[in-house]
C-alpha cells in the first residue's frame, strides 16, 4: 500500500498484516517502508505489547498480539463509519 | 454487503464514470484544436470573414489544444489509481473481510492524499477546456460578421453548423458536471480527512501515546 498514510494507518497495517507471524523483510515490503522507519515502527509496536517478537533458530518474525485487537476494531470501525452515510450528493 | 462497502463501491464506480466522461472531454478538445491548427496551415480556415477572427480561432484552437492534452493527462494520472483500487475491489468476493473493505479505504484515503491537488486543477481546467471547444465551434462557425454603431451581428453558415454547435454546448456542459461532480468528491473526501483527523485522538489513547 503506497501513498500518504498517518503514522496510525500504517500501525494498524502493520498489525493486520502481523496477524500470522511475518519477518521484518516482509513487513516493510508489504508496508511500503524503508528499513529505518520500519525498525522505528515495529519498535514502538513491540514496546506497547502490540506486537511479539517470536524467535526461531535464527529466524526472528513479529505477530500481533491479543491486545492489538482493540486497536485494530477502533480503527477499522472508526474508517468504515465514514462510509455508512452518503456524502449527500447523486451522479 | 455492508453499508460501508457498498457506498465505497458507488463512489469508486461513479468517479471512474466521470474521470471517463473527462478524458473523452480531453481527446475531443485535443481533436478539435489540432484539427484547426492543420486545417489553417493547409489554409482551409479562409472561409472565415476577417483575418482577426482568423486569428482569434487559431489563438482558441492553441488553448484548446493545450487545455485538452492538460486535462487528459491529469485525468489519466487521477484515474489510474482509482481504477487501481476499483480493479481490487471488484476482485473481491462478496465475502469480503472487514479488514480488507477498511485495506481498500484506507488505500483510497491515501491516494486520495496524494491526488487532492490534481483534482483542484481538473476541476479548474475542465471547464475552461469545454468552453474553449465551445468558443471554437462558434467562431469557426461564423459566416458573416459586421460591427456598427448601432450594433453586431453574427451569421452561422448553416444547419450542419447549427448541429455542431448544439454538440460544443452539449460538451461544455458535460465538462461542468464533471467539474461539479469532481468538487463534491473533493468536498466528501476532505470532510472525511478531516474526521479521520479528528478521531486520531482515539486512536492515540487507544495505542498509549497521550504520554508522548
């Protein structure tokens, strides 16, 4: 996904996305991230708990957490209620 | 299917609708101007009266021209990823999630970010390139022009003419309402910007960062 997105849109894209365990590669190449601001990202994730960083062998991958739920709910209804109405004009 | 989804679903099919009407708009007016362009070096344009209106056509038919390709550029790079997002959203099945109907809202959110300024100009120049089809039809359509101190008065040369100039019009007014229709998209998506704007506070709260 490319344009411009806010810092909460790509959270929650990054948490959707997380929602099976993914590698960092993945993540910002789904994303649309360079690696700087991915690090940064799924750094902050990680701190809040929203995101758990699962080692295997040398692998290491991130997936979302139960508590990322709530945010992603908030956000998808938040999103989809401004389509629940028309915008008050016809073709 | 959802409200969200099926308003999301009419917008993106209406817009491509318009953004179709605009780029026909553009090729018309392309069309029109290099058509008197090469019709005035082949020296065809002589019917006209006076060298002034000679002129004066050849001076509209240029801005025709550049206003045409203007708008059929913008309206192809606006359209593209519309059409992008529609492609996807028609791919979709009717079990669709609703994490991939907010993927393809946020998705349009963005793009619709990156285009804001672009609308802003087709919305502007559209118009303009209708009524320059518009004005080219009526001056290459003059047969007879006399100025008096007591008044003008114009002559249109005959019924073909007529005709044309009933389809200008009918392209001057398209070219309005996809104007209109493009401002109360632009309308309807920065109010929606604007409450995303304004529930960042939630999503904040909600991701801890009140104390930031």
């Amino acid at each position: 996904m490319s344009g411009r997105r806010t810092v909460y849109e790509i959270y929650w894209e990054v948490l959707v996305y997380c929602k099976t365990p993914r590698s960092f590669t993945a993540i910002i190449n789904r994303c649309d991230l360079n690696s700087k601001l991915g690090q940064e990202y799924l750094e902050f994730l990680v701190a809040r708990e929203y995101l758990a960083i699962m080692r295997d062998k040398e692998r290491t991958s991130y997936e979302s957490t139960p508590k990322a739920a709530e945010y992603v709910a908030l956000f998808s209804s938040l999103y989809q209620n401004l389509f629940d109405s028309a915008p008050g004009f016809r073709l | 299917m959802k409200p969200a989804l099926s308003q999301f679903k009419k917008e993106i099919r209406h817009f491509s609708l318009v953004a179709s009407m605009n780029l026909i708009i553009g090729v018309i007016a392309i069309a029109a101007g290099l058509l008197y362009i090469i019709a005035a070096l082949l020296g065809l344009t002589s019917s006209l009266v006076t060298p002034d209106l000679r002129v004066i056509a050849g001076a509209i038919a240029l801005v025709c021209f550049g206003l045409g390709v203007s708008v059929l550029h913008v309206t192809l790079t606006i359209s593209r990823g519309v059409r992008t997002i529609r492609n996807k959203l028609d791919a979709e099945g009717p079990a669709v999630t609703d994490d991939r109907i907010t993927c393809l809202i946020v998705q349009m959110i963005a793009y619709y970010r990156d285009i804001r300024q672009m609308l802003g100009t087709i919305i502007l120049i559209g118009p303009l390139c209708g009524l320059c089809v518009f004005a080219l039809g009526i001056v290459t359509g003059f047969e007879a022009m006399s100025l008096t101190s007591t008044g003008f008065s114009l002559t249109l040369n005959n019924r073909v003419t007529i005709l044309a100039q009933v389809l200008t019009l009918a392209i001057v007014v398209s070219s309005l309402l996809s104007s209109h229709y493009f401002t109360k998209f632009a309308m309807a998506w920065n109010h929606r910007i604007a409450e995303i704007e304004a529930s960042e506070c939630a999503l904040k709260k909600t991701l801890g960062m009140d104390d930031q």
